[in-house]
C-alpha cells in the first residue's frame, strides 16, 4: 500500500530527506508532500479539497466530471479545487484526468502553540 503524508516542511527538511532516500536507496513506504508554511498548506487543504483527495485515494485516474458527480458539487469549483492541488503537487494530470497515485493519506497538521504576547507595565 502507497501512502502519502502531507505536512509542513522546510525545503532543506525536504532535500535531506531526499538526499538520504537516494543514497541509502531504500524504498520509502510513505511519500511525503511539504508544504512551507502553515497558512499555506490551510489555504490548499480545505475540507472541501480534502474531500477530494480522500475520493481518489487508489481510484487510478479519474476525470473532473467524475469528481465532480462523487463530491456533489459543480463543475467549476472543483475545477478550480483540482488546479489548486495540481498546483501544489498533490494531484498528478493523467490523460483526460487526475490521480492521487496513493491508496491511503495522512495529514500531518501542524500544532497550533499558545502566542505569547509582551506587555507594557504602566
């Protein structure tokens, strides 16, 4: 079984890995797709996007009209959901289709710490 994991991850995190992959040339069990930043992997994974993804995991290559039809929703929104992921590289284009080339996924999100903010003492 393919897995992916989707997480937050620094492009250096992301070419070490990379790196020790391919010099030790383990086959990995898990892909991993990074996102730099918190906010950006929030604005690409939407439930609605994420809805999506989970419909395709190992479905193979399906078509937008399909997708559409499976999520309930109109043609162009999930158009524009589709360029969005493709975009970020979390769906592939095949033919007159897409694919999420994974059997399952994993979403690693990120913890949202407590922000500590400075006070003045009058």
């Amino acid at each position: 079984m393919k897995t992916a994991i989707l997480r937050v991850q620094s492009m250096d995190k992301s070419l070490a890995g990379f790196a020790r992959a391919w010099e030790s040339g383990v086959v990995q069990t898990a892909a991993t797709i990074a996102f730099a930043t918190p906010e950006l992997m929030r604005a690409i994974l939407t439930p609605e996007r994420c809805h999506i993804v989970k419909m395709l995991c190992g479905a193979g290559q399906v078509s937008i009209r399909d997708i559409a039809r499976s999520v309930d929703r109109d043609m162009g929104s999930v158009d524009t959901d589709i360029v969005a992921l493709l975009s970020s590289g979390v769906l592939e284009r095949r033919g007159n289709g897409v694919i999420f080339p994974y059997d399952d996924v994993s979403i690693d999100l990120p913890t949202i710490g407590r922000h500590t903010v400075a006070s003045s003492k009058t």
